[in-house]
C-alpha cells in the first residue's frame, strides 16, 4: 500500500469526521441546520470555482446538465441539509455512524440499478447495518440504558436520509464523476444545491465563532476533504482507500466526546461496530470471498 496515498485518504476521512462536531458550534450559538448546510455549499462553491477557473474546466455537455442538476439536489440540497439535521437532532457522533450505512444503501440501488449482483457478504453486511441501525436507536430504550443517549426519532430519519443520498455519490460516480473533474461538477452543483436550502431557513445573526465554524466546514471539511481525498486515489485502489476512510465515524465520535461530551451507550457502541464493521465487508467483498475460495479445497 503507498504511503503517501494512505496519509492523503486518512487526512480526508480525520477532514470529514470534523463536520458533525464544528457543525456543532453554530447550532449552538443558534444557527439553523439548514443554514449550516447553506453557507457550506456556498463558501465550498466559491473555492471550487476558483479551482475550476485555475484549471480551465467550466464546460459541460448540454446532455450531461439535468443529471448535474439532480445531484446538486440530492447531493448538496438533501444530502447537507439532512447530515445538519441529523447533527442537531442525535448528535455529531450518532449521525457520523448513520451517514455510514451508504455502503448497505450502494449495495441495495446497485443491485436494483445497475445490475450488480448481490452475494452472501452483502447480504449479511445489509442485516448487518440494519442491526446496527436498531442497536444504536432502539437498544437504549429496550434495556433501559437510555441515560447517556439523547435523540429525536426525525433526527434518526435525517441521519438515514444523509447516508442515503451520499450513497448516491457513487450511483452518479458510474456517470457524470467519470466524465469530468471533480471542481467541475461541484461548480455546477453546489449553488444549485444552495439554492434548493434557501427556501426552509431564515438568516441569523452570527457571531465569530458561528462564522469560523462554517467557513470551516467549507474550507476543511468540503474542498479540502474532497481534494486530498481524490489526490490519495491516483496511488492507492479505491477499496483501500475506502477502508481507511472508516475512520472518519470514529474521528467524530472521539470528537464529539471531547468537546461536547456525547458518549453511547453499550448498545450504541455495540451497534457502531456492527455497521463500521459492516462497511469493512462490503468495501473488501473480493477479497473475503478469495480467502474462501483459498480454504474451501482445504475443508473438503
């Protein structure tokens, strides 16, 4: 494995473990979830372009613009506004854990859309998560540990909602992501996904804190996430890279605990492992289903 791509891929997943916890800050001071996720898309948009002015890549194709326009909406409208609605409503640690349940949502729509087949791994990694999905939102109030653990079931809702809508990250990746740069896209998508938010906040006034925060979660946690990230892909395989960024949930569940003092439960960390774990299985389903492979003449 090349060094210098796991440190990139690592750098990118400590970057997007920050969201919750930064997102934090402003919503404490007052700040609505929705205009978190606003001033992130737009902030974003403005490094984006001024990478895509740099590099020479504004153009798109005629055909290609209803498909950039559903993924600003999906991608930056939904899929922001729901991960701050999931901040605000279970924490910065619980919705880290729910934005991870993408893979199991990847590997539903891709069997669905895209014809992928769906093996024994993928099957146990999606009861897996759903498991998970139950420890972390349902185990406190069954066993009555629910002390430590504070959350609204729409907040739940939000947090599958952002894992959801970030898996489609990779459904448009077999399209659009493969026919140009990534500062090209987000030029076009990310105002189309502010402007979708603007109509479900008003503005607040923002102290320093409030503005740092979500320049931020611009700067940091978007351009400089997305940009490492991609950087690390041209030298590791993008399972690996995949591997190492579960480490993002941890990041913002360590963070989450340092600053603002949330912590799970038993069952919520209990839950936590099965869908990190099961996020392992479906990124190195080639992989695990090769060691089989290699035992089974063994055990005949």
């Amino acid at each position: 494995m090349n060094i210098k791509g796991c440190i990139l891929i690592l750098m990118a997943a400590i970057m997007w473990g920050l969201i919750g916890p930064i997102s934090k800050f402003p919503i404490e001071q007052g700040i609505p979830p929705l205009e978190n996720a606003f001033w992130r898309a737009l902030f974003a948009w403005i490094l984006f372009a001024v990478h895509a002015y740099r590099m020479r890549t504004f153009r798109i194709e005629r055909k290609d613009i209803p498909s950039v326009a559903l993924f600003g909406i999906l991608g930056v409208t939904i899929f922001y506004g729901s991960y701050q609605l999931a901040v605000h409503g279970v924490g910065a640690a619980l919705a880290s854990v729910l934005l991870y349940t993408a893979p199991a949502w990847v590997a539903v729509m891709s069997w669905i859309f895209l014809g992928e087949k769906m093996g024994p791994i993928k099957i146990g990694a999606i009861c897996m998560t759903l498991t998970g999905v139950a420890c972390v939102s349902l185990g406190p109030q069954f066993f009555g540990t629910g002390g430590a653990v504070n959350f609204t079931w729409f907040g739940i809702m939000c947090g599958l909602t952002s894992g959801f809508t970030y898996a489609l990250y990779y459904i448009f990746g077999k399209t659009i992501f493969t026919r140009y740069s990534t500062p090209t896209i987000f030029l076009y998508a990310l105002p189309i996904g502010a402007l979708g938010l603007l109509p479900f906040f008003e503005f607040h006034h923002k102290t320093p804190i409030s503005w740092g925060s979500l320049i931020a979660l611009a700067t940091i946690c978007t351009y400089g996430a997305y940009t490492v990230y991609y950087a690390g892909l041209k030298y590791l395989e993008a399972t690996s890279a995949s591997v190492i960024a579960t480490v993002e949930p941890i990041v913002a569940a360590l963070l989450a605990w340092l600053w603002w003092n949330e912590s799970f439960d038993w069952t919520g960390y209990l839950g936590s492992a099965l869908i990190i774990s099961a996020v392992l299985m479906i990124v190195m389903e080639n992989k695990i289903r090769s060691c089989f492979k290699k035992l089974k003449p063994a055990t005949v």
